[in-house]
C-alpha cells in the first residue's frame, strides 16, 4: 500500500543516514522499497537472494540489482547459477534475520514471508518491532498481532531511531529550521504529512485552501525540500 511503501522508505533511509545497514530480500514491495530508502540516505544496503547472486530476481528489478551490488551487496547460500525457487524464498529468511541486530516489520498478513522471518528472529533472540496498521487492514494483520503478543511498535521514525540509540539530530535540525522559515499557509499544508502521502484533493479538504493558492504553496515546500511530488498530483515528506 502507499502507506508501506512510504513507511519502508522513510525508515530506510533514516536508519541508513545514522549509519545503520538495511538488510532485506529485494522482493518486489516493502523489501524494494526499504533498499531505496538506504540507498537514498546514502548508506549500505544488503540484499539475501533465493537464487544465486548472478541471477536478477525479481526480474523487473535489475537497476535495484545494480543498486545494491554499489551500496552494499548481493548475498545468498545458493550457488550461482541457481535459478529462483518457490521453496528456496522461505528458507534464505532465516539468513535476512540472522544477518539483522533488529527486524522490523511493515505490513504483514496473516499468511506472509514477512511473519517467517519473524519466526526465525524469535529462535534466534532478535529484537523484533512492528509499524502499526489498521485493524481493519489485511495487510496489516501480521504486524498488529505482532505487537499484540509483545513485540515493540514503530509509533514514528524519531521514537524508533531513539529505542534504537540513533541520534536523530541531524535531520531534525535541519527540518526545524525549515519550519521556523515557513509562512502560516506553508506550515498549515506541511502540518498534514506524516507517513501518509497525500494527494491534491485530500489537502484541499484538510486545509480549506483553493486549488490555485495550495499549489502554490506546494511549490514553495517543494523548494525548500521538505516535501516531494512522487507522482502526479501526489506528495509526501521528504
């Protein structure tokens, strides 16, 4: 969902900004989107394959590939060569949470590669979090049951990165001068963006703003970095 690929991007790249490794399997969804988050913060970033390393899976995801092979590296137990295996998906988790001092879950289901990992991590003394969902929300499941039984919660980036020991200084520093920069209209608009992307019709509703004078708005945000159109008429924090 929008709501995990924003999630997997925002804690990627504001682990790896503290120096941290993202560590995950190069699947298409959350996995991808936590190796772009690392490798947008300019840190390292590791990918465990199910197939051998010279074999590019999901085939779709070849300059994620290459990506990881400059910010990191490619891992895996299989030798090259090996093509991908419904079997072998499974199996190299137990490496992903072996390989992790902490395993973070966003968006899981009831049934989902996700919550294997996290099985592993339990027998293997890993501290696990969660990023909260809907109760209503399939894809949520997982994780919320996770923290149901104990696991820790990911309530923000800030909270996580301070259980963590990280010290989240750099970025909110620069994002407070930011603010303190900002016209009342500016901070009203920038008010609404938290995990969440927003689109254009959302902030009309929230703000009460015109069309015309939003977009306005939304250029000046854009300038001053502190949001980014993803897609046409779409924004989020940055």
């Amino acid at each position: 969902s929008s709501y995990g690929r924003a999630a997997a991007l925002e804690l990627g790249e504001r682990l790896a900004e503290c120096g941290a490794a993202v560590i995950s399997g190069m699947a298409a969804g959350i996995d991808s989107f936590g190796h772009w988050g690392a490798i947008k913060g300019g840190g390292r970033t590791y990918a465990v394959l199910g197939c051998g390393t010279d074999i590019c899976y999901p085939r779709g995801g070849r300059e994620l590939y290459e990506q990881i092979q400059a910010a990191g590296g490619l891992l895996s137990e299989y030798l090259p060569g090996t093509p991908p295996a419904a079997a072998q998906f499974p199996a190299r988790n137990r490496l992903i949470s072996g390989l992790a001092d902490v395993i973070i879950l966003i968006e899981a289901k009831e049934k989902s590669g996700s919550l294997i990992t996290a099985d592993f991590a339990l027998e293997q003394g890993k501290e696990i979090y969660a990023v909260p969902g809907r109760m209503d929300d399939a894809l949520s499941y997982g994780c919320n049951e996770l923290i149901r039984q104990g696991g820790g919660i990911v309530t923000s980036t800030e909270g996580l990165l301070l259980d963590l020991g990280f010290s989240s200084r750099k970025k909110g520093e620069k994002e407070e001068i930011a603010k303190k920069s900002l016209e009342k209209e500016e901070l009203l608009v920038y008010s609404c963006f938290d995990l969440y992307p927003r689109n254009l019709e959302e902030l009309v509703k929230l703000t009460k703003i015109s069309v015309p004078n939003l977009a306005d708005v939304l250029i000046k945000l854009q300038t001053k970095g502190l949001i980014e159109e993803y897609f046409k008429n779409h924004y989020r924090k940055k």
